[in-house]
C-alpha cells in the first residue's frame, strides 16, 4: 500500500433515483443497481488496501421519502447482506453499521447484528454502512452522554478533549476520514460525517451512483494521491541556491 493510500474512504452513493427515472424506470431500480455497484467498490477497495470504507447508505432524513421506496430499500437491504455474507468471509472484509437500527424492522436488525458478529474478527477492511445515521444527531447524543456522565462523576470537565468526544461517537474506534467521495452531481455532505470528515479531501462527481465504476473509484485515489494535505498548517518548500536556503 502507497504511503498516500487514505486509510478510510467514505462515500455519498448519490443519485440512484435520478439515474433510473432517467432511464424511464421506477427509483426503485436504481437502488437495486446500485446496491450491486456496493459489491464491486467494496472488492475493489479492499484490493487496493484501503482499510476502513463508510458508506452512506440511509439518513435520518431518507425517511421522508414515499413509504413504498422505504419498504423496498429496507427489504433490498436484508437481500443484500445475506447475499454479501460469503463475500465478507472470502475476502476477510468485517462488517460493521452505524446509525439508530432500532428504526428498522426487527428482522434487519437481527441481519445486521448476525452479519456483524459472523465477520468481527476478520482484518483486511473495516466496510460500514451508515444506516438511519445523521451527523447531528450523533454529535448531540455524545454531548449528552457527556453531560451526563460529568453530572454522575465519571468524568472530569476539565478532562473533556477531542479523543473524549470521539469516543462518545459511533465511529468510535474509527480513523478520521481521508477521501470523501460524492457522486450524483451534488456539492455538499447532507449531514455526512461532520465531525469525522474534518480534513477530509473532497472528490465530487456527476456520474450518478448506479454508474459508478472500480475505474472511477480509482482515479478517486489518484486525485487524493495528488493533494497536499496540510491539516491548517502551511506546506514548507525550501529551495537550496549555492548552499543557501
């Protein structure tokens, strides 16, 4: 693995919708599609050496779409775990969720928590998937966590830093994101990952999601390859003339 390899990717799968509209179909077409596009970019990333890949795959505002298109990404969901099982244990890839899963039916969350626990202790990549997950909503219930646990003593206010409240988020554990990628045309995070994504570097493409490629993804990489991360601080070049700096 390069040196300049990101550690965690983290992508928007924007557009599944639009895309089969466009084509004349039900939006519904367009998750199915998509979830297979899932399959690809999880072999690919895992091939490459990327080591934790978030996908964001329902936010708590998605519940505002038509309840039939809701139905049908919870049932497309259980499809797809229990078929992307085996290929979690061929390819030592662990599975992991973050977000509410109470929300869904108690058949998902029992899928989820089985997959989960079936492939804990596989080691190549970490895949997530962000489910009923919402950024401010995660920063809220830690800092309520916080409070709470300041109020019964277990922690210091004093003590309060940033590794303190990244241990009260569900990416707990997690690196902070390198690369997030957006496909679908759109140029904003919708909530994605506020406080993980800091410093991210930010690819945005207008391909839709079910269009999305293993090449696409890949050029991803090389963009991220090509950026100088300097995290706030300034890049220093020093150019030597005759033994001076």
């Amino acid at each position: 693995m390069s040196d300049k390899t990101p550690v965690h990717v983290a992508i928007i799968m924007d557009g599944n919708g639009r895309w089969a509209l466009s084509l004349g179909k039900n939006r519904t077409y367009g998750h199915y599609i998509g979830s297979k596009v899932v399959d690809k970019i999880t072999k690919a990333a895992s091939g490459i050496g990327i080591k934790y890949l978030t996908l964001y795959t329902f936010s708590t505002e998605n519940w505002k779409r038509p309840k039939s298109e809701i139905r049908f990404i919870i049932s497309l969901l259980n499809i797809y775990l229990k078929k992307t099982e085996k290929l979690f244990c061929e390819n030592n890839i662990k599975f992991n969720f973050i977000g509410n899963i109470k929300a869904f039916p108690e058949k998902t969350q029992n899928i989820l928590q089985s997959v989960t626990q079936k492939t804990k202790h596989n080691e190549t990549m970490t895949l997530t998937l962000a489910l009923n997950y919402g950024s401010r909503l995660e920063i809220t219930q830690a800092c309520k966590k916080i409070a709470k646990d300041a109020k019964e003593g277990k922690l210091s206010i004093k003590d309060i830093s940033e590794g303190t409240i990244n241990s009260y988020l569900c990416t707990k554990g997690m690196p902070d994101v390198d690369l997030l990628i957006r496909t679908g045309s759109e140029k904003r995070i919708s909530n994605f990952l506020l406080w993980e994504a800091s410093y991210a570097e930010f690819v945005f493409l207008d391909k839709y999601w079910p269009e999305f490629t293993k090449s696409d993804f890949i050029k991803a990489i090389k963009e991220f390859k090509k950026r100088q991360r300097n995290f706030g601080g300034l890049r220093q070049t020093i150019k030597l003339f005759n033994g001076t700096s």
